[in-house]
C-alpha cells in the first residue's frame, strides 16, 4: 500500500481521483463501475467536488452503482443523521445515479443478519467493487470495525465503542447517548476484497491510527492496518494525520517534502502488499 501526503484539499484530491477513475473505466449499464462510499465529516468536501464535477460534465454517474459502508441500527432512514440522509443531501439528490443503483444497509431490518448477508450477494452479483473509498475513525476503525474485529470479516451487525459514539456525538447534539450503540457495517474483508481502496485521514485526531499503520505489521486493535495486506489500497493524509510518524516514514516525508516543496502530493510506499 502507499501512503500519500498533500497539502491540498483532501476532498478535491480523492474526488478527482474518482473521477479519473470512473471515466477510464468507461462504465456502461451491462458494465457498470461499482463504487463503495463512506460517510462522516472528511468526506463532505469530496462529495462537494464530486457534485461540482458533476455539474461541470466532468463525470457522469449514470452507470455507477454505489454499496456504503455502513449505516446506525435504529435510526429510520429519514432521521437527519443515518447515513441514508446523509448521502441525500451530499451526493444522491445532486448526481444522475440512478436510485436502484444505490445500496445502503437498512438499520431497522428486523432480520439484520439477512439484511448483510443480501447486501454482499449484491456486491458478489456484481463482481466486486472496484474502488473502495473509505474514512478512519480516531480508534483506527474502518466503516463500523471497531478495533479487534477479524481482518476477514464480513458485513454484520457491530456494536460501537463509546470512543467512536463520542467520537460521532458531534452530529447528535454533542449527547453521546443518542449516537446509536449498534451499527451494520461492512466487515473488514468486505473493504480488502475491493480491487482497490482509498481512505481518507485528515487532522491531529487521526495521528495515532497513520502513524501505526506506517509502522511495521498488522494489528487487530488498529483495523486501518488491514489495508497493508491489500496490493493496491492508498491513504490519503494531510500533513496534520502525519503528525505523529516515526523511524523511517517520518524522515522520508520530511526528506520528500524538503526537496520537493512545490509537488501536488508525496508518496511513501509501505513494504508489505
Ligand atoms: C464514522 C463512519 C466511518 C468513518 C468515521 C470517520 O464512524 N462509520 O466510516 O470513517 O466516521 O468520521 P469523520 O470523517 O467524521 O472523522
């Protein structure tokens, strides 16, 4: 995996990127590009971009389909903070996808196992998704997998550790007792199957979880580090998530960042895939 350092807007950086990579795809509806979405706070300026892009003519999303993440158990799809409202109004009411072409778990199923189990013959059905794009939460989680979740897992029911749902209380009056305590979520697996990934880490808050993703192996209490095992996964940092790198990747991004001042990002390649 690699690991890329910019100064720019993360959100501008991963919506052109997506872009890029939906139109070389040359999606048709027998073919489509199959697209897996986050959601929180890193991502709002890439649907921004995305949306602009949209507008400009620079994507079409007619024959993309969409599976997300994850979404609370509990909140009915109209409440203002599941995630189903929050692809609403930040990318689906906006862009030409087509409404049968989106997925997101439903957290009221009353089967919840069934529910995750249909959503991933969806993605089987389909061949796979072929970009992953993903955010990190303070823990090191990925979509819901809360640190300790097997690197093979699937999508499921997870209970959230008070860390993420104080972590979350920002979007729910700052009352961490109404962030929902159960979420369905992608399992770990679910992102590394992907041809490939991109997540997102922006601010100090995440400096903990990039910094023990650059350092050596895999580690179940930090999810994020699944992705070295996937041969073509990126994260994409601003300068602020690289705060607390050490050994060799801290010298070698001051290295690359001293010498090459003027580049639109730095790439640091782990050893692993
Ligand atoms: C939630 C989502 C995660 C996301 C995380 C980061 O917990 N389930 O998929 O990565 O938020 O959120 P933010 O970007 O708001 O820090």
């Amino acid at each position: 995996m690699r690991l890329v350092v910019t100064n720019m807007n993360l959100g501008l950086w991963a919506a052109a990127y997506i872009k890029e990579k939906i139109n070389d795809f040359q999606p048709t509806s027998e073919k489509p590009f199959v697209l897996g979405l986050p959601t929180g706070g890193t991502v709002v300026d890439m649907y921004a971009n995305l949306r602009l892009f949209y507008k400009e003519g620079l994507v079409d999303f007619q024959n993309v389909v969409t599976f997300n993440m994850d979404e609370y158990a509990g909140l009915p799809p109209d409440h203002p903070q599941s995630y189903h409202s929050y692809m609403r109004r930040h990318l689906f009411d906006e862009v030409n996808l087509r409404p049968e072409n989106t997925h997101i778990l439903n957290g009221l199923a009353t089967d919840p196992q069934a529910e995750c189990d249909a959503f991933e013959a969806q993605i089987a059905k389909l061949g796979g998704i072929d970009l992953f794009v993903g955010g990190v939460g303070q823990n090191g989680h990925i979509a819901f997998n809360e640190p300790g979740a097997a690197f093979n897992t699937r999508t499921r029911l997870v209970e959230l550790t008070p860390d993420t749902r104080q972590a979350n209380a920002r979007f729910f009056n700052n009352d961490q007792s109404r962030v929902p305590a159960t979420a369905l979520s992608v399992g770990i697996g679910t992102v590394t199957d992907a041809k490939e990934v991109l997540f997102l880490a922006s601010g100090e808050k995440k400096a903990k979880a990039v910094a023990r993703l650059m350092q050596e192996g895999q580690d179940l209490k930090w999810p994020l580090t699944a992705l070295k095992l996937h041969p073509k996964a990126t994260l994409l940092a601003d300068p602020q998530a690289c705060s607390l790198l050490t050994g060799t990747p801290r010298q070698t991004l001051d290295r690359l960042m001293s010498e090459q001042p003027n580049e639109a990002h730095w790439t640091l390649e782990t050893e692993e895939a």
